[in-house]
C-alpha cells in the first residue's frame, strides 16, 4: 500500500540546516495499522505529511498503491490524493467559512457527485460521530473535540484506501476518544482501510498491527521488524 525510502527532510532554519528526518525506509501491507509514536519534535506530523503527499521530502522516495508521489506535479498529487487518501490533521483545518456538513462534503464535492448523496452521507456520518445536532454550526460554533469530529468524519467520505490520522484523539475526552477509536478500527474492518495513526496514546498504539517509533527523526523501532536500534536488542526473537 504504502512505502517510503530513504526520506529525508531538512528544514532550512535561521540559514542554518535543521533535518527532522533522516533516512528513514518502511513499507506498509494494506489492510493494516501501523501506529506512529515518538516524543513531541521527533518527526511524526512531518512524516506523515511526506507520506501522504502533502509535502515534499528533500530527498528519498514515496510510494502509494505503486504510484511515485515524488516524482508527481502539485496537480497529478491533488488525483492521487482525492482517489485514495484521507487525512486527519493535528489541526482540524476545516474551512471557516463552511458549516461542518459542507465541511465534511468538502472532499466528494469536488469528484461531482451528486449533491443529495454526499449530503446524505455526510449526515450519516455526522451522526456517526455524535453531532447530528451542529450540522449546520460553522467551526468557530464548535468545540474543539467536535472541530475534530468533524475532521474525521471529512476524512472518511470519500472511502480513501489509506487513512493517515495525528493524533486523532489527542483533543478529545477518554470516552469520545474511545468511541472515535472504534470508527477508525470498524473501517479497517469492513472497508480494509489501512489505518496510519500518530499518537501519543499507548492504548491507541497497542491496538494496531505494529508500532513504528521515531527518535529525532530516524526509526528507533518498529515492532513489525523486531528490531529495536537504540539498544541495538532483538525484539520478539527476530534477528535483525
Ligand atoms: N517549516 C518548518 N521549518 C523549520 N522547522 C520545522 C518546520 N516544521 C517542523 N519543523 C521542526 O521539525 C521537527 C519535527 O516536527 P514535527 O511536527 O514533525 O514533530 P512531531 O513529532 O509531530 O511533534 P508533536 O508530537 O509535537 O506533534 C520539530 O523540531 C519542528 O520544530
Ligand atoms: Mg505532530
């Protein structure tokens, strides 16, 4: 489904070179869930960005359903990203402008599929997350914890094959958490979403397939490999 090599990614900061990842591989099989853990700076958001085509690596290579985001234009990316890929920001970055149903329509309103559908679907989703009553509130009417409700219930309309989430719950209270949660993990389940979910939550992290670690931008472990570099030990009897 998915698989990055070599990213690298260096920020030019006070004309100085800052890299905030380096050389990190992995590939990802579909149908599954990977969580992405790490401390506060360590490269999660800026990973997840360059795997999903958001942002561009400085170099290193990224792979989606054998298409080569990295050598793709701003617009081929834009196909690629409406065709297969949601994403829920760490910012819920909805439009202001927009009420949360017209938020959520966002992403299919621009396939042209016909209007009652999609709102249709966007209500349904919209309750799925417990906020039939603030469909028509604009994002500053909401809360934060329902700014990302709706966020999330974007990222699911248009069924995207990979589904790239930071920090999905980190606003939200342990039982609302829970609950948005079981959405994601329910569409892994009967839609085979693959699910790529950044989180600072061990609850969260031990419910995926595998646990990928990042430490100053590079991988410091990954459960899937069973290999553990920083204290160069072999997890779970796998050689590395
Ligand atoms: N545009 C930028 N210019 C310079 N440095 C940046 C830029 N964006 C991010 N960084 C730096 O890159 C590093 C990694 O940032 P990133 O947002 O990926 O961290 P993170 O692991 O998601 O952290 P958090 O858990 O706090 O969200 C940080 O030290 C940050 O200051
Ligand atoms: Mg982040």
């Amino acid at each position: 489904m998915l698989r990055v090599e070599h990213l690298t990614k260096t920020y030019q900061s006070g004309g100085r070179p800052l890299t905030v990842l380096e050389n990190v591989s992995f590939g990802i099989e579909p149908g599954t869930t990977c969580a992405i853990i790490g401390s506060s700076g360590s490269g999660k958001t800026t990973l997840l960005g360059l795997a999903a085509g958001l942002d561009r690596a400085t170099s290193g290579e990224v792979y989606l359903k054998n298409h080569a985001l990295h050598q793709l234009d701003e617009d081929d990316l834009a196909v690629i990203r409406n065709r297969h890929i949601g994403f829920i920001f760490q910012s819920f970055q909805l439009i202001p402008t927009l009420t949360a149903l017209e938020n959520v329509m966002v992403p299919v309103e621009l396939r042209g599929v016909s209007y009652d559908y999609v709102a249709g679907e966007a209500q349904r989703l919209l309750s799925e997350v417990g906020l039939e009553g603030r469909i028509d509130h604009y994002p500053s009417q909401l809360s934060g914890g329902e700014q990302q409700r709706v966020a999330i219930a974007r990222a699911f309309i248009h069924k995207p094959d990979i589904l790239f989430a930071d920090e999905p719950t980190g606003n939200l209270d342990s039982e609302t958490g829970e609950q948005i949660e079981d959405i994601l993990f329910d569409l892994n389940k009967k839609l085979g979403t693959t699910l790529v979910i950044v989180t600072h939550d061990p609850d969260l992290a031990a419910r995926c397939d595998r646990v990928i670690r990042l430490k100053r931008g590079v991988i410091a472990s990954d459960s899937a490999s069973g290999v553990d570099s920083e204290n160069e030990k072999v997890v779970n009897g796998v050689a590395p």
